[in-house]
C-alpha cells in the first residue's frame, strides 16, 4: 500500500513520486495552501495540496486522526524544518484517499498530551499512537531482542513454564483460579516461574530462561503491576561469580543494543548490612552521597532524656547531615519531613541547624560547649548545614533516615539522572521476623540456600543465619534478584522447619518438588529481572505504566475494558461458586 516510510523522505529523494500511509497529525489551512503532518510508527512527512488540485475538496475534509493514503512527488521545502529528520522535503500531492475518518480524539496525540492518566488508561488506544509512547515499547521489543540474543549465545535454552499451577505458602497473595472440571479446587497463577525453573534443572537442561508473565495480588504503585514480566534465569553447576558474570555481560549487551551506551562492569558489591546501615535501604542509589552516619556516641553525652532513654533500651541514635539544608528547609518543612519518618516507625525527629556559628532546632538547648565542639570537629559540621536524628530500633533508624535521604535528594535536586549506578546487594539475611505472624519466614524464599558456614545456624539462630542471595540495583530500585538454591533434601527439610511449617504441611504444599530433589538434583541457582522496572529506567521513567501496553490503573482496575467486571450466574454455576453479599 506504501512505498516509503514516513522518516524515509530525504533531499536525496527529490522528484521521486511516493505513496505514503499514515494518520493525519495536523492540518494546516494557510491562505488557502493546504498542509498536513502525516504520521505512522516511522515519522511525520509534510503533504502539501494546493487550491487548484484535483484533490482539494477531499483534503478540506479531514480532521485530525483521518487515516490517509497519498500519492505524490517529493520537492525541496521553501522553508524548511531543521527538527524534523524529513524537514528538508515535502510532497506535493497528486491522490488522496481517506481511508477512514475518526471522531475528534479525546486527548491529544502528541509527545506532550493535555490528558490526565485516567484519560490516558481509558483511551489507551490513542494514547499508544503518541510518538513518546511508540518510542517506549519499541525500546522494549530491542531489550527483549538483544536479551534473547545474547542468552542464546550463551547456550541458554527458552522453555515456557506454566500458568496454571500449583497454590503455595510464602511471597505475596495468589491471583486463583477456579477449576470447573473440580469444584472447591483452585489453580493460581504464578508469582514467578520459581519451582518451575528448579525443576528444569532436575531435568538436566543446564541453562533455562524465559520472557515470563508473574502475577501478584497486591496494591499497586507507580513502579508495581498486578501482572508483570520478568527475565528468568537459571543454571546448574554455577556459583555466584558465574551470576554476576553473566548478569553483567546481559545488561551491558542490553544498553549497548538500545542506548548506544557502555557501561561499566564489574559492578559494585556491597552487603546487605553495609548498605541498611550507610544508606538506609536494601536498594540504595548511589549517585548521591549524604550516607547514615552513627551519632549514638555523641548522643550519650546530650542531656536529652529520649537520647538517653533510647541508649539505655540499647537502641541507636543515628542521622543525616543535609548540606545547605539549614536555609532550604524552615520549620514548617521539617515538620513535614517529621510526618514523613513517621510513616516509617520513627517516634519523631530531632533536628539542629548551624549558622553563624550557633546550632538552633528542636534538640539546640539541650547542648553544651563541649557537645556542640564535638559535634562540629567529628562529623565536620559547617555553616547552612542541617542535620537530622532519628532515636530508635537500628533497623527504624535505618528505614526511616533512608526514606528522608531519598526525599531530600530529590528535593534539593542532588541526583545526576544522566548516571546509571548498579550494584549488586550481597550476603543478605536468610530469614525475617514476621510481627503479624510471630514466626521467621524466608527472607527471599523457602529454596534459597543459606551461606555456607551458616547452616548450622538455620535453627539455632535464624535471626544470624545469612543466605546466599544477591539482589541486583540500579539507581535505587530492585532491578532484580535470586539466589543460590537449596539441592539437597536434607538441607530443604531444615529451611521448612526454620519456618515452621510441619510436615504435613510441606507434603500438602510441596510433595512434587520435593520428591524431585531425591533424584540427583545438580547445584543451580538463578536471577529474574523484572522487564517492566528494567525498561522504565532505560526510558528515563519512574512509572511502569509508560512502558506497558495494557497496564492496570492504581486502582487495579483497566479504564479501557473495565475489568474486573462481575460474570453472569451461569459461569458460576459451572464452577460451583456462590457469593455471598
């Protein structure tokens, strides 16, 4: 139907005669000469049409979004468009056909539309035809691509795993299903393809990945989805050095291929411990510094009673040191940044400012010379600086500090956006104590292997048991994550036992995996990167929705079709259910 893209158009193709396909961008009437922007996934190409064409009357017709066929030949432009990669050029029209019109779109079609998001979800449609949008998912299909590619160079095999499966204990709440041929029964949808994947390594493949599609039923947020894509990996007979390895060469192929971009490997390999502690995350961004420092020595000798009564519970006093934030941020400003810690468990925060070489704030009478002398030669104290405590629990005063470390860069635009920092995550905890349950649970999940030297620990100590887990970071989010996994049966039945479940339980949930690891099942291990979080970053975005096709809306719900939407009783009375109001 064409015989050129709309990008394709240079001064070199002066006098040819094209056919070009597309959607009508804009229309301009000027003293009569007609111009209109004609669009497809390529590009936009000028049309011109003249009052004494032939074609005239048909172009007076149409509207914004018409879709278009035109025949014509391609001249220099009087004036011409150095933004445009076709901006020298334009096509004098010989034949226009409309194709179909289109009713006056609700949002408009450009880079920088004037639609809200919810607009924006019901009419996504219109929303994918956005160049900015194209864009986005065209750089997701070449991640994919450059992904697949260099997997199978590396000799990985795609195998697809099931949706369908299996309900069990442990990560986030199953999406199920319910069977029609067995009423009362459930099938779920996978959180990730982890036992799946295991099993493959039991079977002798060696090296698997898949583009998977895992399913989570929990509150969404701008860079979380109910349904998400991850790259999965596993492989036998590897230990961790050969991840990272592998990892690395994976993502530094993956910007080469979509940004024209190295990067730079080895990446950085920080403990867990060290990165709570020095940066109050488990997912630090690194492309600032304003690091957690340990005031609690300090503190002991501040006749502050919530400082001592904190020291003496053995709990900590630590803080951030904001450069020129004494003049950024008034009372009112840390008031809010108080609410902020609040959010994350800390009781409150105390606060000091130093100008003019006077310390005032919330704590500032409670200091006396030799206080203030420290304060200033140890941790290096200047003028305009602001520093703010938080007394708590350590891991409280890590979570909360990390919160406001990330607020206030943002704030004081301290983050270079132009850097990609990674780093891996290491020697992570094996369990965590869960509050609501009273009970250790995995920290990552029941098949992950704890440190060697530490499984002596599983049961006597949990609380000091670390796992070998690695978690990968980019510029403050979970790029990824996975683990050396557990191959021996013996091993396995300790971590259920960690965890508390019986053996009643673990045959009820796991009889099938289980049974599998008596079998000769090779060492393996493996990593899942989530797709969506990973391209979010290459575009430059901070929410998933700009690079999903089909996303769901805060709400968990699809603007566009509306689901989840209620069935009719006849569905439900194929699966034997009934709902109570």
């Amino acid at each position: 139907m064409r015989t050129k893209k709309n990008n394709e158009l240079r001064i070199e193709n002066v006098n040819e005669i094209v056919t070009l396909v597309g959607w009508c961008s804009k229309k301009r009437n000027l003293g009569g000469l007609l111009f209109i922007d004609l669009r497809d996934r390529y590009g936009i190409v000028q049309l011109v049409i003249k009052p004494d064409n032939p074609v005239y009357p048909t172009a007076l017709e149409i509207k914004n979004e018409y879709v278009l066929k035109a025949t014509g030949k391609v001249v220099e432009r009087e004036s011409k468009n150095p933004n445009l990669p076709t901006g020298d050029i334009e096509v004098e029209v010989s034949e226009l056909v409309i194709l179909n019109p289109a009713l006056n779109p609700p949002l408009l079609i450009q880079d920088q539309t004037d639609a809200l998001e919810d607009t924006r979800m019901k009419y996504r449609y219109l929303d994918l035809r956005r160049p900015i949008m194209q864009k986005n998912l065209i750089l997701r299909h070449k991640t994919v691509m450059a992904v697949r590619k260099f997997l199978d160079s590396a000799d990985f095999i795609e195998i697809e795993t099931p949706y369908l499966g299996k309900s069990t204990p442990e990560g986030a709440r199953d999406f199920l299903v319910p069977s029609r041929l067995y009423h009362g029964s459930f099938y779920a949808l996978p959180q990730s393809p982890q036992m799946y994947k295991q099993l493959l390594m039991v079977a002798g493949f060696e090296r698997y990945f898949q583009i998977a599609k895992c399913f989570r039923d929990e509150d969404l947020r701008a860079d979380r989805q109910l349904e998400f894509t991850q790259i999965d990996l596993e492989m036998s007979f590897i230990e961790e050095e050969d991840i990272y390895d592998l990892v690395e060469k994976m993502l530094k192929c993956v910007w080469k291929e979509t940004l024209n971009m190295d990067i730079k490997t080895p990446f950085i390999r920080l403990d867990y411990d060290e990165a709570m502690n020095k940066y109050g995350s488990d997912k630090p961004d690194t492309r600032f510094e304003m690091y957690l420092q340990d005031f609690t020595n300090w503190a002991s000798e501040v006749d502050f009673v919530i400082f001592k009564n904190q020291i003496l519970a053995h709990n900590n006093i630590k803080g951030i040191i904001v450069k020129n934030g004494g003049s950024k941020y008034s009372r009112k400003e840390i008031d809010r940044l108080t609410e902020l810690a609040k959010k994350y468990h800390a009781s409150g925060l105390a606060w000091l400012k130093y100008e003019q070489n006077n310390f005032t704030g919330s704590i500032a009478k409670f200091l006396n010379e030799k206080n203030m002398k420290t304060l200033i030669e140890e941790y290096q104290i200047v003028d305009d600086d602001l520093i703010l405590f938080v007394a708590d629990r350590l891991e409280v005063c890590n979570f909360a500090l990390g919160a406001l470390r990330s607020q206030i860069a943002k704030e004081m635009n301290l983050i270079d956006t132009s850097k990609f920092n990674f780093l891996w995550v290491v020697n992570w905890p094996l369990f965590e104590y869960s509050e609501e349950e009273k009970r250790y649970v995995a920290a990552h999940h029941p098949f992950t292997s704890p440190k060697i030297g530490d499984e002596d620990l599983m049961l006597t100590d949990p609380a000091k048991c670390r796992a070998r887990a690695y978690d990968i970071v980019l510029n403050g989010y979970e790029l990824g994550g996975g683990s050396i996994r557990i191959h021996d049966q013996n091993t396995q039945a300790k971590m259920f036992k960690a965890i508390g479940l019986s053996d009643e339980e673990v045959k009820k949930q796991f009889s099938f995996f289980v049974d599998a690891l008596k079998y000769g099942t090779p060492p393996h291990g493996g990593l899942a990167i989530g797709l969506d979080r990973l391209v979010m970053l290459l575009t430059g975005n901070n929410n998933l929705r700009e690079v999903i096709a089909f996303p769901k809306a805060a709400s968990a719900k699809c603007p566009m079709s509306d689901a989840p939407t209620p069935v009719s009783k006849q569905q439900l009375d194929e699966l034997g259910l009934k709902f109570d109001k």
